[in-house]
C-alpha cells in the first residue's frame, strides 16, 4: 500500500493510527518472503517503509501542535 502525503494527510489521525499496524505488518511479511526468496520486486518493501515513515511523520506533527 503506497501512499503519497497528500493521501496521508486528508485522513484524521485516528484513521492513520488504525492502518500504521496494518501497514507495518505487510511490511514485516514483504520482509520475510525477500528473506525466504518467495518475493522478488525488493522496491515494495522500500515503498512500505517510506508509507510507514510518512505516517509517523504526519502523526508526530499532528500531536506536536496540541501540545504546543
């Protein structure tokens, strides 16, 4: 699942702390099946990783505001 930051921040921050699991699950699996040989496209788990960062970014700069 790639997401552009535009697509990131339309969603509440609820919505994105409920798909940040999901996310990083896939994440791990994709990381598992490059490991095992199963997977051979290595750039999805460079997309998921930046999705995953993306998210954390957005998040973080969401709840710096409130507590400023």
């Amino acid at each position: 699942m790639d997401m552009n930051i535009h697509e990131i921040k339309e969603k509440t921050t609820e919505d994105l702390l409920r798909i940040l699991p999901d996310i990083e699950k896939q994440l791990s699996e994709v990381r598992f099946g490059l490991a095992a040989g199963r997977i051979k496209n290595v750039k999805e788990a460079g997309l998921l990783r930046r999705t995953v960062a993306r998210i954390k970014t957005v998040v973080h700069e969401r709840y710096g505001k409130h507590l400023s």
